[in-house]
C-alpha cells in the first residue's frame, strides 16, 4: 500500500473516490475502498495517531516502512513483500534490548522469536507464521516494542 510511505514521513493520503452523476460508486473502487478497510482493521494503529520515526525507511531492506506510536513506546515496520525464500526478516535500523518484544498486527503467533545483530538491527524469525493464516494479503506490520534507533 503507498499509504505506508506516505505515513512513515508524517504525510496524508487523498483517496479521491466520488460518486458517479448517478450518485454510485464505481464496483472497482468499492472493492478498493472495502479492502483498505480490511487492511487498516488490522493494522490501524500503525497509521492512526501514529508519526513519523527517526527512519522512514529501512536502512538494509528497502520493503520496510516505519511509523511509531505518538508515546513513542512502539515502532511499527511495515513490510512490502513478504519472504518466500527464507523464514527471517532483517531490519537494519532497530537497535534491541533485554525488554525488545515483536509482534505481527492480526496474527495469532504470540510474539515473535527474534536474535540482534548488534549495531547492524534485529533478524525476526518468521517460521511460526503460515503464510495462509496472514490476516492481510498486502503489507505486514511488524509491532517493535523495546527498541531503540541506531
């Protein structure tokens, strides 16, 4: 979703999507409208109230967008493509500590097991989530939870 870039450097989105002279809306952009719906139950609160993080974009892998709760207790990093190849995700601009917890928006895998790579981010195993019980089928949200930025 462009949604995602646009956020991460604290920016709106313009939807754009009027009724016809008849006063319905186009089936497709229906379609649309509902599915971003879907997405944004899910992962809402990587959007909603969120701002921008030191990164917007990842400094290792170029398929990860960050926003952060306005608290600033947590980091979301959302993912544009997920891994078929491997069962690990690489971040490279979270920083972790003793108290680092991550968690996926909409999955029922508990948190996450994850292992640092020092001054160069954090590696997220991913191979406790099926890909077929993913709750989105665009963009993936990475809930970061004891993190600092390097």
């Amino acid at each position: 979703m462009i949604a995602n870039f646009i956020f991460s450097t604290g920016g709106n989105v313009l939807i754009n999507v009027g009724p016809t002279s008849y006063g319905k809306i186009a089936p497709i952009l229906e379609e649309r409208l509902r599915q971003m719906g879907s997405w944004l139950k899910v992962n809402g609160e990587a959007i909603y109230s969120s701002i921008p993080w030191k990164y917007q974009n990842d400094t290792t892998n170029s398929n990860v967008w960050y926003t952060q709760s306005k608290d600033q207790q947590s980091v979301y990093a959302s993912l544009l493509v997920w891994p078929t190849s491997t069962s690990q995700i690489t971040l490279g601009a979270p920083v972790t500590s003793t108290g680092t917890t991550v968690t996926l928006l909409g999955s029922s895998a508990g948190p996450l097991k994850w292992q640092s790579a020092g001054a160069s981010g954090i590696i997220i195993d991913v191979s406790t989530v099926k890909s077929y019980s993913l709750a989105s089928d665009w963009v993936w949200v990475f809930k970061l939870q004891g993190i600092t930025p390097k």
